[in-house]
C-alpha cells in the first residue's frame, strides 16, 4: 500500500512539475493573461502586452490584482 501512495504521489509531482516547467516563461504567461482578460474583460489585453514587456527586460510576471497578483519571476525570456 505504501508503495503505491510512493508511486502515485510521484507520478503527481512529475506531472505537476512538467506543466510548471513548460509554463515557465514570459511568453507563456503572456498567453495565460490574454485567456484570462478574454474570459473575464477584454480591456485587461493592453494590460498583458505591458506585462509581456515588462517580463522580457526582468524576468518577472505579476499578475493582476484580479487574478491573486502573484509574480512568477525566473522566467525565460522569450
């Protein structure tokens, strides 16, 4: 039994960490924004561009307030 909890809760780690992984970078974070503003109010788009900008010179994404306003920083720049 143990085992399996080991194997399952590994298997969730991984997947989890491939999905952060490849959602690692400011480009990425652009595209989660503009699916965001599009689904909640399309006037937060200017908003993304800025962001998108201000991401690719400090690595650094801050959501909106809207959104919890977290920042993701380590980002690829790209």
């Amino acid at each position: 039994m143990r085992r399996i909890f080991v194997a399952a809760f590994t298997a969730v780690f991984a997947v989890v960490f491939a999905q952060a992984a490849s959602a690692a970078s400011c480009s990425s974070w652009r595209a989660t924004c503009v699916k965001r503003s599009t689904s909640v109010n399309p006037s937060y788009l200017p908003q993304c561009d800025a962001k998108f900008n201000a991401c690719l010179s400090s690595g650094c994404f801050a959501e909106g307030a809207t959104f919890g306003g977290a920042a993701h920083c380590g980002l690829t720049k790209k």
